[in-house]
C-alpha cells in the first residue's frame, strides 16, 4: 500500500504547519513588544542561536531519543503480548490484569528510586521508566480489539483446524490493529513523559538533565531549546506512528487525530 497526500490531508497539514507558526510568531511578539526579561522568556532567535552555544546538543538529544524509542518499543511488544496471552488464556487475565493495572497506578516518580537501586541510574534505567509508564494504553486497547474480533469467524478458521498462532496472524491481528495504533498514539506522550521522569530522578546525560543544568546560570533560551528538542523528539515518533498507521490500517478503520 501506498502513501498518498489527497488534498484534503494536505490542507490539513498546512493548516498545522500554520498554527505552529502562528505560535512562534505570537512568541516574538510578545517577546518583543511586551519587553519580558530574557532570562522569563527567551526570544524566538536567541532559542534557536542556543544551539551554536558550547553545550552538548547532539549527544543529550540522541541519549534521550534512545530512551524514548527504547522505551516505547519496549511498551508495544510487552503491551501486545500481554494482550494476545490474556485472549488466549481468560484465566490468565482475570487473574493478571487487575495487577497490572494495580501496579501502574504507583507513582513512577516514586518508584524511579528504588529502580535505581534495583538497576542502577542510566539510559537503562530511564528506558524501563518510559516503558512502565507507556504499556498500558497499549495493552488495554489491543485486548478489547483482540475481543472485538468476530468470534464467528475465529470459530470458522478453528474448524479448519488453524492453530492459535495462525488465528491471531489472519484473523486476530488485522482485526485488532485499529484499537493498537489507537493505543500506540497515546502511549507515545507517555513515553516522553516517562524518559524525562527518568532523567529528572536520576542523570548524567539526556535533555532534561541539560535543562537542570543550564537552569543554575538562568539560561532560559537554552532550557527552551531542550524543551523544543525533547518535544520534536516525541513528534517524529508520532508521526513514525502515523505513517505506519496508514501503511496498515485501511483508511475507514483508522481512529483519526490528524
């Protein structure tokens, strides 16, 4: 299948490259007419000029992408495993989901520390935090689409003596795969959310650990300039997402946001 850009879709991207422009733009202004003090908001140029000051850009954005997508990863295979094992064995899941579900309702902001303890600080660490967060729409939304497949249709498959694996690939798996990206959307702010935590907790490298940094020397035009890294970061995994959406997912069963 291929990607094709109809004309209502890009006049809806324009119109969201417009908004964000629009934004900046206000930015400056108020900026510029309002005369706020720097170090409380940094231009729009000073923003972006931070970028060529002596700071570790690129190794702090690639650190906190690395936990973001890692975490994120993480989030899919285990939330979606989890769900097939549940629509396999019922059992399994009356027992196993409200513990879940009980032990995602913990804080990760106190948890972080004894996960420190546990593993150690580090990118490893703040993977597993973005990944506890995240796994849970994930889980949540494939199981009901794995349950709202026609059980009909399985029983017919199962007379023709299909196996269980056989099942979920041509029946189970397209079925489900609108309530999945449903939930891979969501988990994708939660992902970010949880590599931050991470960093903020406990870290020597990453975005939010360069944030705390340059905050002792109120260097706001750098802190926003993290911000706006660590916000682009999430966005390309969005629209990784998006892509691989409509890649596979027929146009009628998409659940659209943009």
């Amino acid at each position: 299948m291929r990607l094709r850009i109809t004309g209502d879709a890009a006049l809806r991207w324009t119109a969201i490259v417009g908004v964000h422009a629009a934004v900046v733009f206000l930015w400056y202004l108020a900026v510029e007419y309002w005369e706020i003090p720097k170090f409380i908001l940094a231009s729009p140029q000073a923003t972006f000029m931070s970028l060529f000051d002596d700071y570790p850009w690129f190794d702090n954005t690639l650190v906190t992408a690395m936990e973001i997508f890692g975490g994120y990863f993480l989030a899919v295979v285990v939330g979606v495993g989890l769900a097939l094992m549940f629509s396999w064995f019922r059992t399994v899941e009356t027992l196993m989901m409200p513990l879940v579900i009980s032990l995602n309702m913990v804080p990760k902001v106190a948890l972080g520390p004894l996960i420190i303890v546990w593993i150690d600080y580090g990118l490893q660490t703040n993977i597993i935090i973005a990944f506890s967060i995240s796994f849970l729409p994930i889980l949540i939304t494939t199981a009901r689409g794995l349950r709202e497949v026609e059980p009909d249709l399985i029983d017919l498959v199962k007379t023709l003596r299909a196996t269980r694996w056989q099942v979920f690939i041509k029946i189970q798996l397209p079925g489900s795969l609108p309530y999945i990206f449903s939930g891979m959307k969501v988990a994708v702010v939660l992902a970010v959310a949880g590599a931050i935590v991470g960093e903020i907790i406990a870290s020597e490298e990453g975005l939010a650990y360069l944030i705390g940094q340059v905050q002792v020397t109120l260097d706001t035009a750098a802190m926003m300039m993290a911000v706006i890294l660590i916000t682009l970061v999430g966005v390309a995994l969005y629209l990784i997402v998006l892509i691989l959406e409509r890649v596979f997912v027929v146009r009628d069963a998409r659940v659209e946001t943009v």
